[in-house]
C-alpha cells in the first residue's frame, strides 16, 4: 500500500505542497482538504477585479479541481477538518476519519477584527473568498460610500479600486502617514497622493471607535475620531492572523508570534507534520527573528519546499529578505527586508544611499523617475534594506536588491553593477547605481569630516 | 502564564514600543510629510525605561541577547553572512 499524505488547505501553500509531492513521489497517495469549493485562483487579484482593471472575475480562476484530479490528486473540496489524531494517524471530516503518513497544514490565516462596537454588523467586509468577493462586486453596484478601514496594503489596493469604481471612499488608519508599519514617510507621501488623485479621502491619524447600524442591522456609518463617516459598506483590512486552531489541537509548537514553528525544511515539532504558508512563522534573515504574514509568492514556495520533503527529498527554505511591491493608485511603491522606520524601531545601525534615476531613456515615451533608498550596515556597507517608488520596473529592482542582500552585496557592488541599456527599456545610468553612488560620496563625505 | 505565552507578550509589547518610538522620530525627519498619530500610547515603563535602555545597547550585544532568550528562529541554519560579515560562497559538501 502507498504512503499517505494529506494536506489540509487550498490556498496557494497547500495546493503547491500537494502537487509538488505528487510529482516527487508519483506512489504517493495524496489528498488536499479544502473548505472552499474553488482552487488555485488568485485571492491577490480580487481588488483589480473591484475596480474593473481585471474585466471579470473569472479570470482570477487559473486551474480547475478536475485539473488536479487528473494530475492524480484526491480532492475534497468544501469539506473542513475538524480533528486530527497524531497518535491514531487520522484527521476527521464530515464525520468521518481518514488514515494518513504524513500531514501538511497549510490553514493559513484569518482577518484581525477590530474590538470596537457594531464589529457584527453586516456590511462589514473582509477581502478573502473569492465567491463571497463576487456577491460583493454585485452589490457594489448599488451602493456608493466606502469606509476602508487599516493601514495594510489591501486597505490601500482596496481603497484604489473602489475609488475606480466610482465610489467616494473614505480611507483611516491609526497610524501618522500612510502604511506606517512598513513604509517610510518619504515613500508614504506620493502613494498617498496616488490615492488622493483617484478621489479617495486619506485620513491618517484617525482611530476607529465603531460601527453604526441601521433597523436593518447593517452597518450605516463608521465612528471615528474624526466624527462620523456615513457609508454602505466598511471594508476591513487588518493584520492577516495565523490561522492555529487545528496546529494547537495537536500541540504544535507556537512561536513568539503565535504562529506555527518550522525548521528550514517546513518541518513543524511532530514528527511526520509539516507547515506552510499563512500559519507559520519565519526568520527575517537580516535580525533572524521569525515573522509572519507575507505574500502569496512566500506561501507558494513554502508549500512547494513541504511538499518535496513530505514526499523525500531534502529542500531548503532561506530566512527571507522579503521584496515587496504594490500599486497605490497608479503609482508603484516597493522595497526589501526593512526600511528606516523598522531599522529605527529596531535599533539596526544604517546608513542611507538615495538617488532618483529614470525607468528607461529620458527621451523615451514612457519614462517614470525611480527613487531609490538603500539602507547599509556602517562600516562595511552591506545592504541591509531598501525603499523604492516610481513606476515601472520597481518590482523587478526589489526583487534583484532582496537576492542581492540576501547574498551580501555592498553599496560598492552596486555602484559598479552592470546594467542595461536600451532606450525603451533601460536608462543609461541605473538608478540603483545612482542611489549607491550616492551614498558612497556622502560616505567618502562623512569620512573626511572624521577628525583624525 | 507559560513561558512561550510570556515570550509572545514580551515581544509584542516591546516591538509595540518601539515602534512608537520610531515612528516619532522618523517623522520629525520629515516634517509636514505626517500625522498626528492616534496609536494608543504604551506606559511610562516601556516608554522611559524600555526604549531608551534598549536603543543604548549595542546591536550586536542585542542580536546575542535575543538569540539566548530563544526569540530568534531555531532550526534554520546559522545565517550564512554574519551581520558585519562580507559575503562567503556556501560551504561545498564535496
């Protein structure tokens, strides 16, 4: 009889982990439990869908279940686990209990909900399921005020596409400037003008008290320190929480975030149980203190390096240095590993390299300035972080500074990097190579100012 | 309480404070660029005591301290380039 391994969860670490194990071990008897009926769609793109820039939803489906059974996968979709016996080797769903070898959670992670009043209301809505984003597109036509509410990402790629719809949204967070959890004040300012050019309302530094419903029990209007926002709709978009319950049913580890701890190989303390993806923590490898909550492209990789190891070979995941880009309104922000706010907050010593340079000729149609932040370790120079915002090509220059950083490039490496140069594509001076020059004058600068 | 539950507290708590803290002088170096924050503030410990004794330690007496109270990940192999280290190829099995 084959080995068995199930994977519980079918996002995106849970169905790279149950098909990469499958073409590593064709013996491998492999069955992904899914409480959703749908597989391998893109959750990210639901925002773009919103906002019309993805014409329709369908588009977001990028495989079918049949697909995966064809590849030899057991799937049962819309089917929840609710107990596994580590001892017995079983997991149970719909009441029924099914023998496994091996074990991947891949359970992801659930939506911070605010602790204020009316947080039960309905219309109050949380980006996540692609079906329920699909009622919700419907119902956008009809409604016409937004209050988007938390300063991550999605509330910004959020509060951008219902602005595109056409709706007048009212954007708060807590914090002083825009993403302030990430972002550094000097890269908030122009995506926050991004926002703001669409007819979104920013309003930083403003706290939510609550929600106000109608007779109808749903929500009518946000409370906050700002007074009272009338709205159709209050979209909440959080922190993404690990999603525990059935790892600490069986007595996982935890870790200081309250996520799953895993070993380099996804290997979590049971043996024969790995993890992937929103549940787990993993080290920053600048400081190597585990974090949670990354991208989709994170979860992805992780579930793939599971699934090799669930099904016999010996891979590696790396502390990750973790590029990162988005769109605030048109406007494009990224960067890797940390920026001055978090190297502040953390008390990592840096210096700053930036310079502003052009995506591709000057002279040709199209070019967008590029700035450039670096941040580098004193003394040696080494990158340890960045912020970058522009136009195009910011996601692929974040990519190169996080695989460059995680490979110990200086800012002399990146002054003399190569480069290319082609007028539709490339300018002839990189900005990277703008920002690192840069920093290495006001080095030279500072340096000659020492006293001897 | 148990331990990892006091670790978890310990390091929300801490990395909540200074944050704040960052946040604040970060945003003086960019004036008229922020907010007044509504973050709810943390207490005096945290605030005169915590965040100025932590920023007077050095980083790497920091890095050591945290790895020896098992806040840094466990099970992954040592980071290859020491912080402060210049870069070394990976080390060859054969």
């Amino acid at each position: 009889m084959s080995e068995r391994l199930v994977v519980i969860g079918g996002g995106g670490s849970g169905t790279a982990a149950a098909t990469i194990a499958k073409r590593c071990n064709p013996d491998l008897h492999v069955t992904l439990f899914s409480e959703f009926p749908d597989i391998a769609y893109s959750p990210c793109g639901i925002p773009y869908a919103h906002g019309r820039e993805i014409p329709e939803f369908k588009s977001l489906f990028l495989s079918t279940v049949q697909r995966y059974v064809e590849d030899g996968l057991d799937m049962r979709m819309e089917t929840t686990v609710t107990d596994i016996d580590l001892d017995r080797r079983t997991v149970t769903a719909r009441n029924k209990h099914e023998g496994f070898d091996k074990l991947i959670l891949c359970t992801g992670f659930l939506w911070e909900q605010p602790a204020v009043p009316g947080a039960n209301l309905e219309g109050l809505h949380y980006v996540k399921d692609i079906r329920r984003a699909m009622e919700f597109d419907k119902e956008l036509d009809h409604m016409k005020r937004a209050v988007v509410i938390g300063g991550m990402w999605l509330g910004v790629e959020m509060s951008g596409a219902l602005a595109r719809r056409g709706l007048d949204v009212q954007f708060i967070d807590e914090g002083p400037w825009l993403l302030s959890e990430l972002v550094d004040p000097d890269v908030a300012e122009p995506a926050q003008e991004a926002l703001e050019k669409l007819g979104v309302n920013v309003r930083m530094g403003t706290k939510l008290l609550g929600f106000t419903g109608g007779a109808d029990g749903r929500v009518r209007a946000v409370s906050t320190s700002a007074g009272e926002l009338e709205c159709d709709v209050a979209v909440i978009c959080l922190h993404k929480l690990p999603n525990t319950s059935l790892a600490t049913s069986i007595g996982l580890e935890l870790g200081t975030l309250g996520a799953v701890v895993v070993d380099d190989h996804m290997r979590t303390s049971a043996p024969g149980v790995w993890a992937a993806g929103d549940l787990i923590e993993v080290p920053h490898g600048l400081s190597m203190l585990p974090i949670t909550g990354l991208t989709g492209s994170h979860a992805y990789a992780q579930g793939r390096v599971a699934g090799a190891n669930a099904a016999g070979e010996d891979r590696t995941y790396d502390p990750v240095w973790i590029p990162w880009g988005f769109m605030s309104g048109d406007y494009t922000i990224g960067g890797f590993s940390i920026g001055e706010t978090l190297a502040e907050a953390m008390g990592i010593p840096y210096v700053v390299a930036k310079g502003v340079g052009v995506s591709r000729a000057r002279y040709f149609p199209g070019a967008a300035r590029t700035h450039v932040k670096l941040l580098a370790e004193p003394g040696t120079l080494r990158l340890i972080g960045g912020q970058l915002h522009g136009g195009e090509g910011i996601k692929e220059r974040c990519d190169f500074l996080a695989f460059v950083a995680k490979r110990g490039a200086t800012l002399d490496d990146l002054a003399w990097m190569e480069n290319i140069y082609s007028p539709p594509i490339g300018a002839l001076y990189e900005p990277i190579q703008i920002a690192a020059q840069n920093g290495l004058a006001e080095h030279a600068r500072a340096r000659e100012q020492v006293p001897a | 309480m148990t331990a990892a539950e006091l670790k978890r507290r310990l390091r929300q708590r801490s990395e909540y404070a200074l944050r704040l803290a960052a946040l604040k002088d970060v945003g003086q170096r960019y004036p008229g660029r922020t907010a007044r924050s509504a973050l709810p503030p943390v207490g005096p410990f945290w605030r005169f005591l915590f965040v100025p004794l932590f920023r007077r330690v050095p980083w790497s007496f920091r890095r050591q301290a945290m790895r020896r109270l098992n806040m840094t990940a466990r099970g992954w192999p040592e980071d290859a380039r020491h912080f402060g280290e210049p870069w070394r190829p990976p080390a060859r099995s054969d």
